[in-house]
C-alpha cells in the first residue's frame, strides 16, 4: 500500500494510559499542553500557552515519558518526569490556558481504502 493516514480518536479525561499501555498501542499519543509547564530548556520565553506534543514512549527508569515536539529544532526524544508531564496536559481554552481540560488524541494508522469509506460516511 502506498499511502496511509491516521484517525484520531479524542479522549478527554484526567487518565493517561500507565506508560506500558502507551508503548503497547503502537501508535502516538498527541497531547496538548500548557507548555510553560514542562519547564523545557528549548524553548524561548517559557514556551506557548498552548502546545501539542507527541507522546512515543516511556521510561520507567528513570520515570520519564518520552516525547517528540515538532515545534523546536532540537524536539526529537525530549524527556519529561512522569508528574511534570501529567501536570502540563491541558486542552485548549481559550479563556484560561492554565485550566484547559485534560485531553490526549489517541491515533489509529488506516488504509487508503478505509480512509475513504470514513470520509463517505461522514458526507
């Protein structure tokens, strides 16, 4: 197959996976953030209000989860403490970024052909 895309399902919840059902997905997470949270080195003036990241995988040795960030050059593989990350997911609300629900998008890979009958039901 050449091409594939992926279908999200929205959860919104205060419950994140433990970190080995994250890992036993096999797909991303993408999670919104309030990014000053995370304290993270890489961004300039503490981050955006609002961020989305992607969670793809864990360390419980040194009880992080791993992230990619596509939103700084060097945002590949970024760790953050379990705590810090869990605190830092918010959706977005536009009147009060700090308060923002906790949301994660979970990701299913498609076919091309499913991708499709999906769009035809919707119509």
């Amino acid at each position: 197959m050449l091409y594939t895309y992926a279908r999200t399902h929205r959860y919104r919840s205060y419950y994140l996976p433990p970190p080995d059902r994250v890992r036993a997905t096999g797909h991303p997470i993408i999670v919104p953030v309030y990014a000053p949270a995370l304290k993270n080195p890489h961004y300039e003036n503490g981050g955006p209000d609002y961020h989305v990241l992607v969670l793809t995988g864990y360390d419980d040795t040194d009880g992080v989860f791993i992230v990619n960030d596509p939103g700084t050059k060097d945002g590949e593989g970024l760790r953050f403490p379990y705590d810090t990350f869990m605190s830092a997911i918010h959706d977005l609300d536009l009147e009060n970024y700090v308060a923002g629900k906790k949301a994660v998008l979970f990701t299913k890979q498609n076919g091309l052909a499913e991708w499709f009958a999906g769009l035809n039901a919707t119509q």
